[in-house]
C-alpha cells in the first residue's frame, strides 16, 4: 500500500479511531507494514509522563514494553526522556539495558529503534523491531516517521475534540438547569431578605453539604416553594 494510503487510514475519522488506543493500533500496524526487515511494532502515549495507552502487533512484544515501563529502563524511557530517536542495531553486542536485551532476545529479535513524537505535553513513541542486526538504520527517516507525526497530531486533535464536546454538555446541562436555580435563588432571597449571590451561595453551601447536584437541590427548593426550609436557610446563610 503506498505511503499516502497509509496516513489517509491514519487520519479518518471514526467514533472508534478517535480513541487513543485504536490510533496506537493502526499505527504500529501500518508502521510494520511500510518497513522494511520490520517484524513487528508498539506504540505507547504519554500525557505528561502519567497516563500511558499502548499497542502492539505481536502479544510477544507486550513484553517488551512491560519491561521497560516496568524497570524504567530500555529504548521507550531513553526516548521519553531524551525526546530524540534511540536505537540497538545489535542486541546480541548491546551493554545498556540488560532486562530489555534478555527479553528481547528470548523473544528472537535482534535490533530495535524507538523514535518518540511530542506535542502539547502528550509524548507517542513508535518502536520498530527487526529480527536481523543493523537493518532499521533508515527507520527514523522513512515512512515510519510520517505515520508517527500523524499518530501524534490526530492523538492530540482527538484529545481536543472529546475536551469540547464535554465543556459543551456541560454547557448545555448548565443552560438547562439555570432557569430552575434562578428561580430557587428568588424564593431563598424571599425567605432571608437577602441578595442574590447570598442566595447563590446558599444553596450551594446546601448542595455542598448534601453531596447533591445544585441543580437538585434548586429544584427541591421550588418544589416547596421555599415553605419548610427557613431555618435550614438562616442558619445556612450566617
């Protein structure tokens, strides 16, 4: 498949492909696919160095990662850390990271290169494998890194767009429930003789209290019409 045909499925949009995890998929999938002497990818993304998704070819190469993540150590960490490209071209002769060198080895693969993508504080790597030495010397050049840029910018757009559509829920819940705290905010300033941020804030001292949505309690209030509530109010308003 040529390589515009690669970053076309990269970049479509679908509910499922918009998730960080299927991004990670179809990149290292394509990533394997358009290099050459590659045996087999994974793919982890990084927000801030705390929440981390990831993505293999193989369920061996799960392995891989788990070591690294888990001892701190190998290619992925050098490469979050360094924000630069980090390979082994000979594992059998590679005297850093001796947990990441066994397991690779147990697993028949003999070279690897990590090259990491940054923006906007999220950080994706793309790990290539090979299992021959000194055959992905081109990876950090090739195909491999425009799939990994788009990886990463889809990632962040995807992130970005899910950020939106919360902010307009919670919106649009909020423009929908105003009328109902207006109103409550009438009756309580009926009952204390106050002013309406006193009012506001009473009730929210009430949903703060109660464990309840502002909201529920403001619908509580009008449907009482404020009767029964003027000495939770008062002393709620001191």
């Amino acid at each position: 498949m040529p390589e515009t045909e690669h970053l076309g499925l990269l970049g479509r949009e679908s509910p499922e492909s918009a998730h960080p995890g299927r991004r990670l998929s179809e990149l290292v999938e394509q990533a394997a696919r358009c290099t050459n002497d590659c045996c087999g990818a994974s793919s982890l993304v990084s927000d801030r160095g705390t929440e981390r998704s990831a993505a293999v070819t193989h369920p061996d190469l799960a392995g891989l990662v788990s070591a690294q993540l888990r001892s701190g150590d190998g290619p992925i960490p050098a490469a979050l850390e360094r924000g630069e490209p980090v390979d082994s071209a000979d594992l059998l002769r590679e005297e850093r990271w001796p947990e990441y060198r066994a397991v690779a080895l147990h697993a028949g693969v003999r070279s690897s290169v990590t090259l990491p993508f940054r923006r906007s504080g999220l950080t994706v790597t793309l790990s290539l494998y090979s299992f021959r030495p000194h055959t992905l010397d081109g990876a950090p050049h090739g195909p491999a890194r425009a799939l990994g840029d788009l990886a990463a910018t889809c990632i962040v757009r995807d992130r970005s767009y899910r950020a939106a559509l919360t902010e307009l829920d919670q919106l649009g819940v909020a423009l929908r429930t105003r009328p109902v705290v207006d109103q409550a905010c009438g009756m309580v300033m009926h009952v204390l003789g106050c002013d309406a941020d006193t009012a506001f804030t009473v009730l929210r001292r009430i949903s703060q209290g109660t464990n309840r949505k502002l909201s529920d309690v403001a619908s509580a209030v009008v449907k009482k019409r404020g009767r029964g509530l003027e000495r939770e109010l008062v002393s709620l308003s001191d």
